[in-house]
C-alpha cells in the first residue's frame, strides 16, 4: 500500500515536470492562445498531474 502511494506521488510529480518544461517553452503568445499566463504554469501543471 505504501509503495503504490510512493509510485504513484511519484508519476504525479514527473507528469508534473513534464508539463512544466512544456508549457515553459510556449511563446506568450502561445500560452496566451490557449488561455494560460505564464505565471500560471506551476498550478495548470500541477492540476493536470494530479487528474
């Protein structure tokens, strides 16, 4: 039960990286086409990872 959370928290927080350097590469522009600030990317990654 203990290593299924760990695993789990883990892919949750590498899903999260993920996102991070991608939407950290948009222009802003780019991340304002899809209706993101910059300063919005930290909590959209994080909300992603953890659906």
């Amino acid at each position: 039960m203990i290593i299924t959370t760990l695993i789990n928290r883990l892919k949750a927080y590498l899903r999260y990286r993920r996102n991070v350097e991608a939407l950290s590469r948009l222009t802003d522009r780019e991340l304002s086409d899809i209706g993101i600030a910059r300063w919005e990317i930290d909590d959209v990654a994080r909300d992603v990872a953890r659906a």
